[in-house]
C-alpha cells in the first residue's frame, strides 16, 4: 500500500515539475518577443522629426536634419533622422545615396573614448524623390556627462565616374549629450 502512494507521489511530482517547466518557458519567450520589439521601436523615426525633416525637404534642401542635439542617459539608444532629397540632373533614373559618420564613432568633445555608430545605410532614391535614413547610436559605452559630437556626411555615387561625390554641405553636425 505504501508503494502505491509513494509512486503517486512521485508522478505527481513529475507532472508539477514538466509544466514549472513549460510556463517558465513560455515567460522566456514571451519577455523576449516583449523586449525585442522595444528593441525594433527605438529605430523607427517618430512622427515629429519625420514632419519637420518633409517640411525642410520642401524647399531646395537637399539634406535636413531637424533635431541636431539629443539629451540621453548612459546606455540609451540615440537616433537621428536625415532627409535626402534627390535633385540632381541627369544620369539614371535614381542615384544611390550612402549616409555615415566619419569614421564610423561619435568623438568624445574633450577627450575620452568615442561611441559607435549604427544603421549607417546606402539608399537609392529616385529623381525629384526624397527619403529619410535613420544613424543610430548606442551610448551603452559613452561617459556620462559628455557631448559627442557626430559629422555626418551624405554622399552620391556618381554614375559617369562611379566616384562617391559630397552631396551639398560636406559635414552635417549632431551632437549627443549624456546625463
């Protein structure tokens, strides 16, 4: 009679364990899919610096960046929105754009170590069209209390030559600040 109940028990204690198991699997997955679309989130362009950059872009702008100064704390993630817009003559019927940071790092002003650059894309765009690209930056390695200073270039691909050409001003300017 006592195996009876102790085998009971055991099953019992197998049933409990398999879906501890299971349930602390699903909450895995869960927190994961939770933080890894926050994660997709922080690239997107807000709503803001999109109507402000399309309004810049109405005019004969040829590159805008609305918001050159971002305040962030250690460890956040920064983005910049630039607005391209195509007005060059002649050639194809698209020309591709490339957007970086010079040297791929965000300079410490003052000395320290700089922080790295990221989403620095390559974008065709059609004639007389405009698009926006995002430069992010990840300031998990930055010293707080600093400013980073970014030069961005924007630069087309010339067709007759193949050369990358400076498109308008050579270096746009954005600046992150940390607290």
């Amino acid at each position: 009679m006592n195996n009876k109940k102790a085998i009971e028990l055991s099953i019992n204690f197998i049933v409990v364990m398999i879906l501890s198991i299971a349930i602390l699997s699903a909450s895995f997955v869960l927190v994961n899919q939770f933080f890894g679309k926050a994660g997709e989130m922080k690239a997107r362009l807000d709503s803001e610096t999109e109507t402000k950059i399309r309004a810049l872009l109405v005019g004969n702008e040829r590159v805008a960046i609305p918001l050159h100064t971002k305040e962030v704390k250690v460890g956040d993630f920064v983005s910049f929105g630039v607005g391209i817009s195509n007005i060059l003559k002649g050639g194809t019927t698209q020309d591709t754009f490339k957007v970086f940071v010079e040297g791929d790092n965000c300079v410490a002003i003052g000395g320290g170590s700089n922080i790295p650059t990221q989403y620095l894309p390559t974008v065709d765009i059609s004639k007389n069209d405009q698009a926006i690209v995002l430069i992010g930056v990840d300031t998990t390695n930055a010293q707080r209390g600093k400013t980073y200073k970014c030069d961005i270039r924007v630069q087309y691909s010339d067709p007759d030559t193949g050369a990358d050409v400076d498109y308008a001003d050579p270096v746009y300017k954005a600046y992150i600040k940390t607290k």
